[in-house]
C-alpha cells in the first residue's frame, strides 16, 4: 500500500504571539513544527505501512526551510519527502495550495490513500486536504478518528460528526482527514533520526509539475483577507432570575425580539 | 549549559531523551512514586527509539556508542525521574559483564536482545552481609558436570524481578577469598531461582528493587563469564566503567531540581518582589549552577576516558566522577527544596521526590566512602609508580 502524506510546517502555537497592532503572527524567534494534527497523518500511514507494506511519501508545500519537517516525517518512519518550493507559489491560499499539492500528487505514480490532518493550526481552515481530493477527483472522507478495515480495494472508516461518528467504506485511491483521536504519535528512534539527517529529499519546482501558471501563487488565489482581528472576548451572558414561568416568559420576549 | 563539544549524535541522542522525558517521564513520575510501579511502558518507548544499545557495539544491534552516550541518556531521563532512569541504566549495569567478561558465544546470544531493549538485565552481588565487604559473599555456585549449582541470597538488586538476564557473582571458592569468586550468566525462569520481597524506599520507587534467591539453581556451565576466580575483578571492571552513568543520574536529578527552583524562584513573590530578585536566593541558585556544572564536567570527562581506552586507571576517575556529582546531587536537591521554602516539603511540589531520589546516588554502586578509598588507592599507586 502506497501512502502519501501532506504535512505542513507552522509556527509552534505554544509560543506564538499576535502584534496588536497589525494582527498578524509574530514569526521572528518562533519555533517551527510540523502541524500537530499532520503529526497524527504521519502516524497513522506509517501503521498502515507496516501493516500492509509499501511506502509512505511526506510531502509538504512551503519555503526552503520547510525541508526540516520532511525530515523529521522521515525521522517518524516515512521512507521519502517531497518539497514543493518555489517563489511562484507565494502568496497561495487554500484553492492555490490545494491545486498544486494535487498536480504533484499526480507527479508521484501510484498512490492509495492520500493522508492529511483535519486542519493547520496556523490557519484552520480545514480546506487544503479535501481541496487536493476535489482537484484530484478520488473520494475523500475528512475527520477520520479510526480505520477500521483496509485492504487493497477499499478502506472502511470511522469518521467523527457533530452528533456522534459514522461509519464509511470508500474506494481505493482516496484522501482522509485525521482527527487526533486516531492515534498517539510515536517518538522517533535514534535509527530513523540518523537516517533522516542523511536522507536525500526531492525537491519539485513549478516547472517540474505539470501545472496551470494562472492557477498558483497570488494569481491563483481568489482569497481577499480584508480585515485580521484579535476577536473581542466573548460578553458576558445575562442570567435571568426569578421563578420559571416568569423567567420563560421573559426568555420568549427576548428570542422573540432578537429575531426582529 | 556549557557546551561540550558534542558530536551532531550524541545531540541526537539528547534531544531524542529530553522528548521522551518531557513527554512520557514527566507526566507520571508523581505517580509511579507513589505506586512504585515499574516503569513498563516507558521502558518499551526507550526501546523502540534504540536506547538500550547505545553503548553497545554494532555487530550486537547497537549503535556503537560508549559510556558517554549512555550517561548522555541517563542525565536527561535523570531530569524527569532518577527512578525511571535507573530501570534504563541498571540494564547498562547487567549487560557490562557479558560485554567485559563474556566469549563470542555469550556475547552473540545475549548482547542483541539486550541492545534492542527486548530483555532487562540486571547485576547481582550485593548480599544481606556483603556491601562494601564484597569478599563476605554467601552465595556458592559448585561445578556439577557440566553444571553449576548456586546457593544463596543476593538483595538489593534493581531490575530484580523484572528483568530476564541476571549477571550474579558467586564463590565457586571460598578458600582463596575474593580471587575465588566468579560471574554467571542467570536467566529468569531458571529452576531454583525465585524472586523474595521487593523494597519499600525512600527514593527512586519507579525502580524495582529486589530479592534473588538460589535454591539448588542449576545453570549450564556455559554461563560462566570468563574464568573461574575473575568475579571480582570482574566486577571491579563493571564498576570503573558504569560509575559514571551513575554520576550522569546524580548530574541529571540535580538539574532537574535546579531547574524546578529557578522556574519557582521567579514565580514565587514575597515582601512584594519575586523571590528571584533577593541576593540570597541568587547566590544559592549561583552556587547550584556551578556545582551542578562541574559535576556534569567531570562526568563527561570521566566518561570520555573510560570510551578512549587511552588510559588504562580510569578506574579513580570515574569514582571521583560518581563521588562529586552524587555529593552534588544531595546538596542541590536540598537547596532546591530550601528555595521552595514550606511548598518544598509538600509532595504537592516536585523537588522533594529529587532529594530522596538523590540519597541513593552516594550509597550505590559502591558508597561514597569506597570511592574515596579507590580513588585514594588510586593516588598512592600513581605515586609509588606503579
């Protein structure tokens, strides 16, 4: 089984701080990492691997210096990383991103499953790994908190709801969305570490992708941000008191009026 | 820190024991104090990241590295529980002998699940009446056939009872005193050999520490490590080479401490400044440091030595090393609670666990008062020259 996994490298959220005056994230003297929630991506193919054989792939779209999270998926037991770099890829939001994953994901011959985590912690946005499957046109199921049966045709899935899980068998290739629930990541071994100091990694540039200029970077990118702001903190509630039939009474009024 | 010349491995190797510490150590190191209970899980984690063979040579499953490597990891667990970390290094301890003493055979037939992590080992010579006095061993083993039969007790063993390879030294005879002692290869399981009770301590409960008893155990003369009459010398060999592991664990316990009373000691406020700011606290942080740093220092240096097989007396070396940073490990550990003031005895508070975790550091393998009459020996013969 061929697995491919695309990480993404964030600044650790444990130490990030916003400038209050331009709302954005402070970089400067801020560790990177690979996105946790990829973490358990990388995780969860390397168990298939051993379970099933085959290969797992990194890949990951970033700067030059994103190649130290390729290493460390290597470090984790992936046997490959793939850096998808270049300066026309700047400026890419979740469709242009998604776009080029997907057009280097077919660069990489055969693949089963694509593995992603449910989002980045930087921009949570949840639209890069079921943008690669759109792209892609294979099935995709997001939040997945369990595989429950593979084998070379299909997968059978546990993915989480709002309301509870369900339960879903998709044909073989396909793309899931972890959720942390699926695993507990392991500590890498000294051997993989060693191993992925060493390792040669690939690196793709635009032209080594069969790919639509108009379709990257800033030009590919319909995505205006037009405002970044810290959120105010949530307001406090108003506590209504009294006996119940009054209060409801009141509550109504106030549904009532809030809907007008 | 200061900063050691280390090779980019042997900053592998830290890096890779400080996660593990942070993540899987740290978090249940209250707990298994107070439980006492063996630190499996985590055992299996150092296991499949390759640490047990770190100082293990890699025609065996090693990585190859020596004494250095393995004080490297036992420092940096050391930090988050000496107790955990004394399951990782007392196997270190159990496997030297087959490593020092031990044919091809033994060595290609226990070293590799030994380096893997698979198996603990554990090293037994201490007896009820035999400390310090190690020529007042009991424990007899007789030459049978092509057998050895032991008899006796040896106590205070860590690893006892969980570990699946013991290294144990016997008298095969009694007549010639300490050159008639010798070291076995045991296997738990072994008809005759059963464990008796496990120690309730003050300090590193996480490890196990146990009983062994003979009892007409009869084990294939192939066991023997080396010749008939090597056990002590043997023994004394393991020793010069595991000391400074055990100056790493005493280095790593005082740390973690110093750590905890920095941390504490810019939190904690009284007569409205932060504690951190009086003289006094900063002199004591000042004088922790500085301790803490050349213990680390002369346990490195000691270690080195040990690995250049340059010299042939480093056997002192590494008793100063042990001697100094166990010294170390008491008096910081104390002052880490000292800086904690009233919070410091609670255990709420983390530091208590690192002073009874320390004691045991001057009394094991061989206690501080042995090592000064080593590393004494040691200078009386550099200078009659011999």
């Amino acid at each position: 089984m061929n697995i491919i996994v695309c990480i993404k490298q964030v600044p650790d959220t444990t130490q990030v701080k916003i400038d209050p005056k331009t709302n954005t994230l402070i970089r400067e003297g801020v560790e990177s990492i690979i996105n946790p929630f990829d973490m358990y991506a990388i995780e969860e193919g390397v168990r298939l691997k051993e379970k099933f054989g085959g290969k797992v792939i990194a890949i990951t779209m970033g700067p030059p210096q994103a190649e130290a999270a390729l290493r460390e998926a290597i470090s984790l037991g992936c046997d490959d990383g793939i850096l998808v770099s270049d300066r026309a890829f700047a400026g890419s939001d979740t469709l242009a991103t998604s776009y080029t994953l997907a057009m280097a994901v077919k660069k990489i011959e055969t693949f089963d499953i694509i593995i992603c985590g449910k989002q980045a912690s930087d921009g949570d946005t949840a639209q890069v790994g079921p943008g690669i499957a759109a792209h892609l046109n294979i099935p995709q199921v997001t939040y997945v908190k369990h595989i429950k049966e593979a084998d070379e045709e299909a997968i059978t899935v546990e993915r989480m709801t709002e309301e509870g899980s369900e339960i879903l068998r998709s044909p073989l290739p396909c793309l899931i969305t972890v959720v942390k629930e699926i695993n507990e990541p392991r500590i890498p071994s000294l051997k993989g570490k060693m191993k992925a100091k060493k390792a040669e990694l690939t690196c793709w540039k635009a032209i080594d992708i069969d790919c639509d200029d108009e379709r990257l970077g800033l030009n590919g990118s319909p995505t205006q941000v037009v405002r970044i702001f810290t959120p105010p903190p949530r307001a406090q509630g108003e506590i209504l008191e009294g006996d119940p039939q009054e209060t409801t009474s009141k509550l109504v009024e106030m549904l009532k009026d809030s809907i007008q | 820190m200061i900063n050691y010349l280390l090779t980019e491995e042997q900053e592998m190797i830290r890096d890779l024991c400080r996660q593990i510490t942070d993540e899987k150590i740290r978090p249940v190191a209250a707990e298994l104090d107070k439980t006492e209970e063996f630190p499996w899980e985590i055992m299996k984690v150092m296991a499949k990241s390759d640490l047990f063979g770190l100082y293990i040579d890699e025609k065996y499953g090693g990585m190859g590295g020596g004494i250095l490597e393995l004080s490297i990891a036992t420092e940096e667990f050391s930090k988050g529980c000496g107790g955990i970390a004394i399951c990782y290094a007392a196997s270190a301890l159990g496997t030297l002998p087959i490593l020092i003493l031990g044919s091809e055979e033994q060595k290609q037939k226990y070293i590799p699940d030994l380096a893997a992590g698979k198996h603990l080992a554990a090293f037994g010579i201490t007896e009820p009446a035999a400390g310090s006095d190690a020529s007042a061993m009991q424990t007899t083993a007789v030459k049978k056939g092509d057998k050895y039969i032991l008899n006796g007790t040896k106590h205070f063993i860590t690893n006892g009872g969980e570990a699946e390879i013991y290294t144990v030294v016997a008298m095969t005879d009694k007549s010639k005193g300490s050159r008639g002692a010798s070291i076995f290869i045991v296997e738990k399981g072994t008809p005759g050999f059963t464990f008796g009770k496990k120690e309730d301590k003050l300090g590193i409960r996480a490890s196990a520490t146990n009983e062994l008893n003979f009892v007409d155990c009869e084990i294939p003369a192939e066991n023997l490590l080396g010749k008939e009459g090597q056990g002590f010398i043997g023994a004394m060999r393991v020793f010069d080479k595991s000391r400074p592991g055990i100056g790493a664990q005493a280095v790593g316990i005082a740390q973690g401490a110093l750590d905890h009373a920095i941390r504490y000691a810019r939190e904690r406020k009284q007569f409205g400044k932060s504690i951190s700011s009086f003289q006094g606290i900063q002199f004591m942080l000042a004088d922790m440091a500085t301790q803490v740093e050349a213990a680390r220092a002369l346990v490195y240096a000691s270690a080195r030595e040990v690995d250049s097989g340059v010299t042939k007396n480093y056997g002192m070396h590494s008793a100063m090393s042990k001697l100094y940073a166990s010294d170390v490990a008491m008096k910081v550990t104390t002052d880490a609670v000292q800086i904690f003031g009233g919070y410091g005895y609670m255990k709420e508070y983390p530091v208590e666990k690192y002073m009874r975790d320390a004691k045991i550091t001057q009394i094991y393998e061989g206690t501080n008062q042995i090592q000064r009459s080593i590393i004494a020996l040691g200078l009386i013969k550099e200078a009659a020259g011999s």
